[in-house]
C-alpha cells in the first residue's frame, strides 16, 4: 500500500495516520527514482523530504535501508546469522 502513492486506494478499509502518509512518501520516492534511474537515490517527491542514502548491494555488506518505524541505514543481522540464513536457502530444491 505505501509503494507508489496507493494508499488513497484503502481510506475505506484503514485510518491512516500523517506518519504513514510521510512512510508513503519516502517509499514511493526510492520507488520511483529507481524506476526512472536505476537508482534508489535522489530527490524525494516532495520537497518536505530528504531520502536517507540507499548503498548499493555488493553481496558482501551487511547493511539495508530501514524504512518504516525510522528510515536509514541498519546492520541486517550478525555475519554469522546471515550466513545460516543463507546456508539454509542454499539447500532449498525449487518445486
């Protein structure tokens, strides 16, 4: 709902509240310059917002883009988590 300004498509069934209009916002921003540049950074849709700088994946870093209950960067878990994460995918057969 918060991806490309959609929330207008559920007043009937939710009350949102100013903090989830500014959520729709800065999503639907990376959204849309991803769109247009291939790249999540640049200038949000309203002049009211600074977009946190989104890193590109390397495969190696350990770090995402929080957006929700605070936008910026945070460490997606301890190295050796991710890494059982990963190790558990890895044995997956697809169906």
């Amino acid at each position: 709902m918060y991806v490309m300004n959609a929330l207008y498509t559920n007043t009937d069934k939710y009350t949102f509240t100013d903090y989830d209009y500014c959520l729709e916002e800065v999503m639907s921003s990376y959204w849309a310059n991803f769109i247009k540049h291939l790249n999540p950074n640049g200038v949000a849709i309203s002049a009211a917002f600074n977009l946190t700088y989104w890193a590109p994946n390397d495969g190696e870093s350990q770090t995402v883009v929080r957006v929700g209950d605070g936008f910026g960067a945070t460490k997606i878990a301890e190295k050796q988590n991710v890494t059982v994460i990963m190790e558990c995918f890895a044995q997956q057969s697809p169906h």
